[in-house]
C-alpha cells in the first residue's frame, strides 16, 4: 500500500492527539502508582519519535498529483 502526502497529514495528526493525551493522562497513572515515572516517559520518548516520523514522511514525501479524469 502506497500512502499519499494527505495520509501522512492524518496519520501524524492522529499521533499527536494521542501523544497529547497521554502527555495529560500520564501524571495522574503516575500519582495513582498505575505507572511508573520511568514507564511513563520511556512511552511519551517513543510517541515524540513517532511524531517526528511521520512529520518528517509528511515533509519528504511527493505531492499528490490531482486526477485530470
């Protein structure tokens, strides 16, 4: 499957909300002992990587060329 300039968009903005949530849902696993702190910013590290992944597909990738037909 081929992914288009468009679906990186998506997909990164998609990854950000999540990355914001957890950003805010996080702290409190923390306080409740749900999670460790450790845990915690090990998991938001991996999601800012992901973040930057699809930024940086979506910056690299070609531009989509419009349909004539």
């Amino acid at each position: 499957m081929e992914y288009t300039k468009t679906d990186f968009e998506n997909m990164g903005k998609c990854v950000k909300r999540e990355l914001e949530l957890r950003k805010r849902v996080y702290p409190k696993w923390v306080a409740a002992k749900r999670m460790s702190q450790q845990k915690a910013d090990y998991e938001i590290r991996e999601m800012e990587k992901i973040c930057n992944y699809f930024d940086y597909m979506y910056i690299y990738s070609e531009p989509e060329q419009k349909k004539l037909f």
